[in-house]
C-alpha cells in the first residue's frame, strides 16, 4: 500500500491504459475513465501509460519480489504503483487475452500489487473483453490483487468513438460509475 494517508487525504488511484501500439483506441478509453475518476472527486488521480512508459521487455537480474532493481525504469514504475492505494486497468483485448505490454508491466513487480483493489475497463468486439478479463484475473491474483464486482466491458468500442474520443452510452457511465463507487468505498 502507500504510504499510510493522513487523515482525510484522499487515496491514490492509478489508471493503467494497456495498449501500446499507434492508433490504438485504449488512449481515448483511457481519457474517459481519467476524467470519470476525476470528476469524482474521490481519488487522485495518476495515470501509468504503458505507450509512454515504454518499459523494456522484463531485464530486471532479481526476482522482483527481493526489489532489488537495477534500472532507473523499474524504480519509477516500482515508485509509481507504491503510491496507488487502488488501481484501473483500461485494457483490450487481442486474441482472446490481455496484452503483452501489460503482462510484462506486471511482472516487473511484486510487493507494489499486493493487496490493491483492482478495477478492469475492457473492451473489443462481441464479447467486451471478457476473455481478457477472464485471462488475467489468475495473474491478478497471483500477485495479491483484490478483483472487484463492478467490470466495464465495452462490446464494438470502434463504433462509439467520435472525432478519436470515446463517446459512453449512458450504460457505460453507470458502469464506470459503480466501478468507481466501489474502488472509493474499499478505500474510504
Ligand atoms: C493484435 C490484435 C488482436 C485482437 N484480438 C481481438 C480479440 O481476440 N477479441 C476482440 O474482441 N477484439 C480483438 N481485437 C480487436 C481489438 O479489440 C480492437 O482493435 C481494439 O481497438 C484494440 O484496442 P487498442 O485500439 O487500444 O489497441 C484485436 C486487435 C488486435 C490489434
């Protein structure tokens, strides 16, 4: 967890965007749920950009439950989860899993995930993104994560974009919001 909170201050949450590749839709998913979490005024609000960040694939020497880095990118990712109290993971899907970027972001830690409430924003075609959700909840697990009831899962996601932004159906605000609800109710 971060470090303990002072009295009253609001808790830290992280929204992870797991798409890398250009032209990706997760950037403007993404936007929606910064702003969402924002306009809540529940959380601060940090955002971990795996296209940003750009993390090499895992070259940490030591298992990364001992924290001995060696790489000034593992510290600030190791820094940057440590500070989050809960996490959201806006994620597609490709080929029926989660993706490649986002597992090697997981793995390059350990002790920084244990015991977070994790919220996943899915999305893709028919089926949302289920089958990504339904492949990482194991290595969430692993990892000490704490799944929560309120998913998002966003079926055909190209047909609500506009202009590049990500355009909600009142569905998916009230699905963003119960996930949202929740992440602030475990973190009161
Ligand atoms: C490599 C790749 C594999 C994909 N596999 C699936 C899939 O298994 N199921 C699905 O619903 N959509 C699949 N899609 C479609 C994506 O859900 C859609 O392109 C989405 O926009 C990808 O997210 P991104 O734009 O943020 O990268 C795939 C797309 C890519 C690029």
């Amino acid at each position: 967890m971060s470090a303990a909170r002072d009295g009253g201050a609001r808790p830290t949450l992280l929204v992870i965007i797991a798409s890398t590749r250009p032209g990706r839709v997760g950037g403007a998913v993404g936007e929606w749920v910064v702003e969402a979490a924002r306009v809540s005024s529940e959380f601060d609000v940090e955002v971990a950009d795996l296209q940003e960040l750009a993390l090499p694939l895992l070259d940490e020497p030591a298992h990364p439950r001992l924290r001995d880095y060696r790489h000034d990118h593992t510290r600030s990712w190791s820094a940057q989860v440590d500070r989050a109290d809960g996490i959201v993971i806006v994620m597609p899907e490709y080929n029926h899993s989660f993706t490649a970027p986002l597992k090697n972001a997981l793995d390059y830690l350990v002790q920084e995930w244990d015991g977070k409430p994790v919220g996943l924003v899915s999305y893709g075609g028919l089926a949302g993104g289920a089958r990504a959700v339904v492949a990482i909840q194991p290595v969430l697990a692993n990892l000490g994560m704490r799944g929560i009831h309120a998913n998002v899962e966003i079926a055909w996601v190209a047909e609500h974009l506009v202009d590049g932004a990500f355009v909600p159906t009142d569905r998916h605000d009230r699905a963003l919001a119960a996930q949202l609800a929740e992440l602030a109710t475990l973190l009161a």
